[in-house]
C-alpha cells in the first residue's frame, strides 16, 4: 500500500496491485457449455514445474504452461481476442471493481482478537478469567455447543470478497492499477479483479 495525492491535494491510501501476463485461451458459450465464462492463463510456469494432467490440457488449449487457470463467469470475447493478452487499459480511472483474495493467517487466536470480545472484570474477585470468552455451554437441552459459537481458533486464511472498490490511477505502461482502500492478501499474493455489478445491475 502507499498514498497518491489527487488535484485537489487531498491524500487517498491505495494498493499498488501488478498484473502480470494475462491471456484469454477459452470462451464457453451458453449453447455448447450452458453457461458463458472466459479461461484465462496467468503468469508463467516452467514447464518442468508443470505435471503431465495439467500439461495436457495446456497443451490442448494450444498455450504456455501458466501460474493459474481460472475461469469469469458471464464474460464474452471476440473471436479475434482470444490469444492476446489482457492489459490493465480495459480499466478506467473511476471504475468500480469487486476483489477477491485469501486473508493474512494468523494462526490460532483468542476471542479477544478473533471476535473482538470485551473480557471480563477485572476485579470484584475475579481470577484468571479476564480474557475469556465466558459461557458457552447450554442447558440439559440440547446438551452441547452449538455450531458458530464464537470461541478460540484459527484466524485468517480464509476467502475474502471486497465490492465496489474505486480505481484511482492506471498505469499502462508498468501495467499497475491503483486501487483505493485495502485489498485482502499478503503482498504478493493473487487477487481476482472483476468489474462491480451492483444489486440494481
């Protein structure tokens, strides 16, 4: 992350995120799969690095072993832009788009910092019990602990969807876009950009 400065002067925390090779290889269609998509190819991958299940099917649509093959839902091309790479020029500045990335893990954390619980008292006799998470049995019915109970565990990891996030900057020629606000992920991470389609769209 870092900050731009608009005309007005005004300062705006965005995220830098780079977009490596990106090229359409498959177009489904909703009258031979049912449904209309796009595969994409992302990155690169050695091909040594590329097992021969996945090597197959990269060698039937034709293209470079890629980091990632992924699919977006209700996208169409054109027959002539199958095979060339997508750059971050389909963009515009002001646009809005949805992100969709895995979390920071944070291995296994308390209800204090999972949940944002508030703790006990401190005093009146209290005893080791200042963070805990307080009751969490039932009565003799049910019996038992009921599934979603917050409680202590695993933190992070896990999908994250962003929506109607705003674009403040493209740059072309290093292929970057400036998104405003977080995305979820550690630096280096893959992110899935699409466009943002409201309720109302």
């Amino acid at each position: 992350m870092t900050q731009v400065f608009t005309d007005k002067g005004i300062c705006v925390p965005v995220t830098l995120v780079r977009v490596e090779r990106c090229v359409p290889v498959l177009r489904r269609t909703r009258e031979k799969d049912g449904y209309e998509a796009v595969l994409l190819a992302y990155g690169e991958r050695k091909r040594k690095h590329t097992n021969k299940p996945l090597q197959g099917v990269y060698n039937q649509l034709k293209v470079e072993p890629a980091r990632l093959l992924t699919e977006f839902k209700d996208e169409t091309l054109g027959d002539g832009e199958l095979g060339k790479p997508l750059n971050v020029d389909i963009f515009n500045a002001g646009d809005s788009v949805s992100v969709v990335g895995t979390s920071k893990g944070k291995g296994f954390s308390g209800v204090f910092r999972r949940f944002g619980f508030g703790g006990n008292p401190a005093s009146r006799g209290a005893h080791e019990s200042y963070r805990g998470g307080g009751s969490v049995g039932c009565h003799t019915y049910p019996g038992k602990i009921l599934k979603g109970k917050k409680m202590p565990g695993r933190m992070g990891g896990e999908t994250v969807h962003v929506r109607n996030l705003k674009i403040v900057r493209v740059d072309k020629d290093n292929n970057v876009l400036l998104i405003k606000g977080a995305v979820p992920g550690a630096n280096g991470q893959i992110v899935r950009i699409t466009r943002w389609r409201s309720a109302k769209n």
